[in-house]
C-alpha cells in the first residue's frame, strides 16, 4: 500500500473523493486555537495518506491495529497515532467531531459492533464518512486477498447505519465509471481460478497513461459527487450524523 497510494489512480481518486467529501459537509475553522478546531479521528488509518489530507481540517488523530501501518504513519512525520481496535475505540463516549472509516468495516467480524462504537464516540452533531466495498457479486480473490469478510449491499449497509442511530446526510456508490470492467474482470478470475492458487489483489502496475486516465476518470466523479449521486459502483460512501 505505502508503495503505490501517492501514484497509483484507485488511492489517488479515493483520497480526492473523500477529502471533497469532507470539504463539502463541514465548515472549516481557520481559528488556530487548538480549542476552536474540530477534533477527527481516522479509524483504520492505514499508513496515514489521508490522515494526512485531513491535517488542515483540524486535531486529527490516527488509529490502526497495525504497528506496521502506525510507523509508516511516522514517517510521515504524522504522530498522533495510536494503536487499537475498531470495536474498542480507547476514547471516552461523545468526544469526537468527526469519524472516518474508509475500507475498514467490511474486515471486522462483528460489524454492527464497529458501527456502533462509532457512534458511541462520536458527539451529538458529529459526522461519520465510512466506505465499504459493494456489491456481493463482485466477490473475488480481490477480497480474500484483503481479508474482508463481506461486501454490503446497498439497503443492507443503509439499515445498519440506522439501526445504529446515525442520521444519513449522503449515500451513495462511488467508483462507478469502473463498475463494468471491473465486474468483468473479477467474473474472469472467478471462473479462471485453479483451486488452491493463492489469492491476490486486483492492484497490478500500468501503463503511465492508462493510470492517469483511470485517475482523471475518478477524479471528475468525485467533482461530480459534490452536487450528484452515483446508483452504481464497486463501493459504497456513507456520511452520516449523530443527531
């Protein structure tokens, strides 16, 4: 991952898609008084590309299982991370503004638990922004590869995220301009898989062009999710409200 998110299109179109997203559903302090700011937390934060991105937007906080994931995040020169579980969040009740959870609920066993801690955590006002990949039908060595133990459909996520509390704000699929290829493509596999071949991700190296393209691709659907919603993709974006 830390080798292939600052070039490769599917983390760059992601990071721009959810940094729009944040831009487009909260309102920015340019106060610098730590107290005037709002407090995030980036749950599954990864190797911390868009903790990083989320800098600017306020205190931000990193959390990850992975001690491997948390020093890359230091390499970053990012160091407000801690290590912990998405169904333990180590954080009092109603003390974070806004949560992000990108591509982490569909790996926890329990994952009503995940949706509910968020909650838990989060303030009264608080936004989440969670992604999740979609589609049951687009299961593939893609995903065991990954270690998810699901894909969502779209009303099946939607009543989870109610059933917990949260008040929807946006929802919609995203990465929809590569939803046909790609449902072709993880068919192909299916089909083509000899039994007992090791799983691997869809994450191969391009073409220069090819990735640009695909990049820009994304890019003008994330301009596009600003005002708009997409009925179909290869993932799900929720953001929600704690009322």
């Amino acid at each position: 991952m830390r080798a292939h998110e600052e070039t490769y299109w599917w983390f760059q179109g992601r990071r721009r898609i959810l940094l729009n997203t944040l831009r487009d559903n909260i309102s920015i302090s340019r106060d610098d008084k730590p107290s005037s700011q709002p407090r995030l937390l980036d749950v599954g934060c990864g190797t911390g590309m868009l903790l990083e991105g989320l800098k600017s937007a306020g205190w931000t906080v990193g959390l990850d299982m992975s001690p491997v994931a948390l020093a890359y995040c230091r390499g970053r020169k990012l160091q407000n991370t801690m290590q912990g579980n998405a169904i333990y969040l180590p954080l009092r009740g109603n003390s974070i503004d806004i949560i992000t959870a990108i591509d982490v609920i569909e790996h926890a066993d329990d994952d009503k638990a995940v949706v509910n801690e968020l909650y838990r955590t989060l303030k009264p006002g608080g936004l989440v922004i969670m992604t999740v990949p979609a589609h049951k039908g687009l299961w593939s060595p893609h995903d065991v590869a990954l270690h998810h133990k699901r894909r969502y459909e779209k009303e099946e996520f939607l009543r989870m995220v109610k059933t917990a509390g949260f008040q929807p704000v946006k929802y919609t699929h995203i990465f929809s301009a590569v939803y046909v290829p790609v449902m072709i493509y993880r068919c192909a596999r299916r089909w083509l898989a000899r039994p007992g071949a090791p799983s691997r991700t869809d994450e191969f190296p391009l073409p220069r062009f090819v990735n640009a393209c695909l990049r820009n691709i994304v890019y003008a659907e994330a301009s596009w999710l600003s005002r708009h919603d997409l009925p179909f993709g290869t993932s799900l974006l929720c953001v929600a409200r704690k009322p």
